[in-house]
C-alpha cells in the first residue's frame, strides 16, 4: 500500500458534537441543538442521491448543505438572518476531530500518502484541515473526482489522480458501506469504531461487518498496526 484514503465525516472529525455547538451558539440555547444536527445530517445522503442518480448536475457539498439547512431552519421554526445562515452553514468547515486523529494521521503520514476520500468539497476539506491540525499531504474527494461516494468513480478516479492503482491504496472508514464500495473497486480497507459518531443511541456500523484488511478502535491503533 502507498495511501491511505480517509472518510472524514464521522471517521476523522466528530461532527455532530461540532454542529450542536454551532447550532446553540447562531440559534440559542432553547433549540435542540442535537436532534436539529441529527435531522441536518439525516438529509446529506438524499441530496447526494440527486447527483448520483443523474438528476441534477455535479453540486457542491456546501451548496447541498445549504439547501438543506433551510428546510431543517423552517422544520424547527427558527427564523435566522442570512448571514447567520451563511455562518451556521460554515460550521461544516470547522469541525472538531476526535482525539486520536491528529496523532494517527501523524504517524501514518511517515510511512503513506494520506489525503481525504470525501464527499466534502475541497474548501471545506481545507478549511477543516487548518482549523483542526489534519495533517494531509492532499486534499482528494468528490469535487476533484465530480462523483460522490459510493459511486465506483469516487475511488477509481482518486486512486487515478495519485498515478496509482486500486490496490496501492485502502480506504479508511467508520461505515461499513463506505468499506463495501471501495472494496469493489480493488481497494484495502480499515474499519475505525467510532461507535459515538451517532450519539449516545447509535444502532448501525458499531463493528466491522466483513472481514476488513484491518479493524481497530482509533486511527493510533490503524498506525500501531502498520508500524508506523
């Protein structure tokens, strides 16, 4: 292997507890800042499907986002100012990464290439990279690729990008369907528990659910397995 692609959202960085803070902070304290989170997230994968399936163009994440956002601000009744949509909407671009990320990317980064393998679009990669200290050597994804996860072009054109083949890279992801895709496409792969992603009631991806090339509870211990 010579990288090591990364989901980020949920694998990397700790988004729901970074959009509730963000969410309390533009909407109050009387908002239910997890469950507006939840329901925020809950509509990444049918906006993403819009694009998939050929019924709308290449769209940015953020635009996505943002579109979503104004149905969950009317669903909660909360009226905002634009530039407060704006703002809340940027909390995507700030979020926190889980402890053990930081030190795992470090030590992968002297031995592979790591970079991201997101459905996130290249400025808020980024932007997320500067504020939570990732330490990438390239920032891949979707807007390079104009194809989301868990279409086979996602994986194919980034490892393409790299000037490597499939299974010169493997995929490093907390869901296991994330793991599914880009082991159809040649690549290895690494489960990471994050079995608080979802919260305290998360049902779904709390183990591996094949037999992955690697499963481990932290990116430091992805890292211990590959020596590094």
């Amino acid at each position: 292997m010579k990288a090591l692609l990364f989901d980020v959202f949920g694998t990397v960085v700790d988004w729901r507890t970074s959009i509730a803070r963000e969410v309390r902070r533009q909407c109050g304290p009387d908002v239910d800042s997890f469950s507006f989170a939840d329901r925020w997230r809950s509509m990444y994968q049918p906006a993403m499907e819009e694009v998939r399936s050929g019924r709308r163009p290449f769209t940015r994440l953020d635009v996505l986002h943002l579109e979503s956002l104004r149905v969950v601000l009317s669903e909660f009744d909360i009226q905002l100012a634009e530039d407060c949509i704006a703002a809340l909407n940027q909390a995507w671009h700030r979020l926190d990464p889980w402890p053990d990320s930081v030190p795992g990317l470090t030590r992968l980064r002297t031995e592979f290439i790591i970079a991201p393998l997101s459905n996130g679009n290249i400025s808020l990669l980024l932007d997320m990279a500067k504020n939570a200290g990732l330490p990438w050597d390239a920032i891949l994804g979707a807007e390079p690729v104009r194809a989301y996860k868990p279409t086979p072009d996602a994986y194919l054109r980034t490892a393409d990008i790299l000037g490597l083949e499939p299974r010169d890279c493997m995929m490093v992801a907390a869901h296991n369907s994330d793991l599914v895709a880009a082991a159809d496409c040649g690549f290895a792969t690494a489960f990471v528990a994050r079995p608080l992603e979802h919260g305290p009631g998360q049902t779904a991806d709390l183990v591996a659910e094949s037999d992955w090339t690697y499963s481990v509870d932290s990116i430091e211990s992805l890292a211990t397995q590959l020596h590094c």
